[in-house]
C-alpha cells in the first residue's frame, strides 16, 4: 500500500499536468485529505495516422463522453479510409486477395468483444463492440463473424481498392512473405482512452500483416495481447508483428507491469524486452522485428516503448494533439 501511494505521488509530482491537492497545506490538527488529479480526458493511438482518429475521438471525451465511444469512433476513421493499407477499407489482402480484418474492443468493467478473419464489412471494430454487447460469446471468427454482422444490419461491401489488388497481383509474381519492418505492409490501429469519469477503455482493429496465409490471426483480436484494460490500472495496445506479441501476452504483461508499480514507458519497455529475451533464446535476428507498445495509467500518465526506431503515437489531452517518437530499444 506504502510503495502504491508512493507511487502514485510521486507520479503526480512528476508530470505537470498532475497536481496534488492540499499535498503541501499548512499542517493543522484535523488531517487534510490528499486528492490527485487525473490528467483526463486523454486518448492515444498508434502511428501517424493516430492524430486524425485521435480527433475524432477527442470530440466524443470532450464533451464528457464515455471512454468507450471515444475509442470506437475514433478507429473507425482509418478503419473508414480506403488510402490506409492496413486497417478495414483499403487494407491490403491475404495470399489469397482475400481482405481479411481483426478487431478487439475493450471497456471499463472489462467486457470484451472481437471478431477475426471478418470480410466484407468497413467497421469491425463497431462489429467487435456488438459481440460484446449483443451476445453472449466474445469472439466470432470468420463467415460467423460476418453472418453475425449481416445480422446486425452492417452491409456487405468490396473492401479490396484497386491500388491494393495491383500490389497484390504484383506481390504474386515472386509470392515471397517477409514481412518488412516499419514498412506499411502492416500497421494496426491501437487505441486508448481515460474519459473525464476517470473510466478507461480501448480498441485496436486492424488488417493484419499484408499476404499472410489465409487464416491467419495476429494479436490485434486478442484480448491480453494485442489490447488489456483494467480501469484499476491502465490500459495497453501493441502493433508490429503480432506473432510476437501473442507469445507473450503483450499488453497483459503491460498492464500487470504497471500495477507493480512501473510507469507507462517502464512497463512498455519491460515488456519489450522480453521480446529481445525470447527472440535471442528462439536464436531470431531481432532486426527482422517490430513490436511497439502504448500504455496508460489511471493517472493518464502515458508512455511507450518499441524494439526498433520508427514507431510513433499520437497523444490527445487538453493541451492538444501531437505525435511523439517511441524510445527503442535497439540502437545500432
Ligand atoms: N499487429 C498486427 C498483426 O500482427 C500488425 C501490425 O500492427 O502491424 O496483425
């Protein structure tokens, strides 16, 4: 309990967005109640293209909206864009041209919902929060997770853009998966977000790495891996190679770091380096991969940390949007 309220003062007194009330009063005879504040609302997101959704969302957490609604509305933005090529409309297809999207979405009191190999439908992040809602699973898979979606009123749609069926054809030629790091060939959109109750929530959706067999799934759907909230806590998401990120139960172990006490960048680190652990043991190049992780706490002290230069993230508070370098770990 000490080392807790330590921390979370120490917390306060290190961000300057925090402020401790009454920490510091005159010393009388009745003791004073000690009350931090949060810095909320507050929302981020993975990549570039997390400071046009991190908009969006900021207009549902500005006017008092729940933390959930925020996140949705927000990836649906690149999830709606058909020039991103990796998330819902415009993504780039499987082996087979098949556009295949995995999404995940997680609330307050840790409801959860996720659909993976969904086709044919722009929003499987809006499908994802109807499983959680709607039914009495937590993940659909696949023609279930789209004749759920049909069910639902969402409408069948060619997510293949042109441009992505020429990269396609031409990948075909040699037909050689190797998936390159910080190249677009995969990118997810994660996002969190503490609204102004001090509730968390998250959502990460995405179509996964580019020419993968048909089938495949990365962390993006799962939940512990590719997204965790706990609203005691904090809350995680991951991008990169999501076959790294499931071995180790990612954005859990994320989490779990910063209810030991860890700030948001210690926790993310951490957990990085359990990536550089298992991919030296499993005798990988770890230049081969990417993971990156953002994470939140209660407090709305962010941070992030990923394996190799080039990941960044978006961060929306009061103070405004803005797009920050993630620390790396590997420096040549
Ligand atoms: N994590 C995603 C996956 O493995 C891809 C990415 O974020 O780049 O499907």
């Amino acid at each position: 309990m000490t080392n807790r309220r330590t921390f979370l003062k120490l917390g306060a007194l290190s961000s300057g967005a925090l402020i401790a009330n009454n920490a510091f009063s005159h010393i009388s005879s009745s003791p004073k109640k000690v009350t931090i504040q949060s810095n909320k609302p507050i929302v981020l997101s993975t990549w570039n293209f997390g400071l046009k959704a991190n908009e969006a969302a900021w207009e549902v957490l500005s006017k008092n909206g729940r933390a959930l609604d925020a996140v949705e509305t927000g990836v649906m933005v690149p999830e709606g864009d058909p020039t991103e090529r990796s998330v819902g409309y415009g993504g780039r297809p499987d082996r087979d041209g098949r556009v295949t999207l995995d999404a995940c979405i997680m609330d307050e009191q840790a409801n959860i919902g996720s659909v993976a190999c969904l086709e044919h439908i722009k929003h499987p992040i809006s499908v994802a929060r109807a499983v959680m809602e709607k039914t009495p699973h937590v993940m659909l898979v696949g023609d279930g997770a789209l004749q759920f979606a049909l069910s639902q009123g969402f409408k069948k749609e060619n997510l293949l853009v042109e441009e992505s069926e020429k990269e396609w054809k031409e990948w075909l030629k040699n037909s050689n998966y190797k998936p390159i790091v910080n190249i677009e060939n995969h990118d997810t959109i994660g996002m969190i977000a503490l609204d102004a109750n001090g509730n968390l929530s998250g959502a990460c959706t995405t179509s996964g790495m580019a020419y993968k067999m048909h089938g495949r799934l990365g962390d993006s759907p799962i939940i512990g891996a590719g997204l965790y909230v706990d609203n005691e806590i904090g809350a995680a998401t991951a991008t990169g190679h999501g076959e790294e990120v499931i071995r180790i139960a990612g954005c859990h172990l994320v989490v779990e770091l910063m209810r030991q006490g860890k700030t948001p960048e210690q926790a993310c680190k951490e957990t990085v380096a359990r990536v550089v652990k298992l991919t030296a043991n499993r005798k990988k190049n770890l230049k081969d991969i990417q993971v990156g992780f953002i994470a939140l706490n209660k407090q709305g002290e962010y941070g992030a940390y990923c394996v190799q230069g080039g990941f960044n993230y978006a961060v929306h508070d009061s103070t405004g949007n803005k797009l920050i370098n993630s620390e790396y770990h590997l420096h040549e």
